[in-house]
C-alpha cells in the first residue's frame, strides 16, 4: 500500500474567483475622469482640445490604484 497523502481537494465551483472589480475602483476611474476634464477644461481654456482628453486619461488612470485603496482600506460600496 502507498503511504502517500492525499489533500483535500476543492470542487472546481469554489476554486473561481471573481474576476470583476469592485464598484469603488469604476466608481473612482470615472469620478477622476470627469472631475480632472472638467478642471483641465476651466484651467486649460486657451489651449488645443486634446491636452482635455489627456487630463481626463491621467485621472482615470490615476484613479484605478485610488480606487483599490478605498476598497482596502474601507471595503466596497454595495
């Protein structure tokens, strides 16, 4: 006989993970979004439209990694 143990295994049901994000971080990426749009737009009026889109990039860009800090410092919002 083999003296070989044998894990426990788990059902392939419980291995998956969530694959989605949590609503903080799309809520935070489109927060940022429009807000930084909107102050590139005030603040950059005289200026070409596209430095508009690239300010409103940079914010939902940078609010990604400022949403999944919300999400683990205070959990997700539903």
């Amino acid at each position: 006989m083999s003296r070989i143990k044998v894990s426990k295994t788990t059902l392939p049901n419980e291995t998956k993970k969530s694959k989605e994000w949590p609503v903080v971080v799309y809520f935070w990426s489109f927060g940022l979004t429009i807000l930084s749009y909107a102050f590139a737009r005030a603040a950059l009026d005289g200026q070409p439209h596209p430095y508009h889109w690239g300010a409103a990039l940079i914010g939902g860009i940078v609010g990604i990694p400022l949403g999944w800090l919300w999400y683990r410092w205070r959990g997700d919002l539903f």
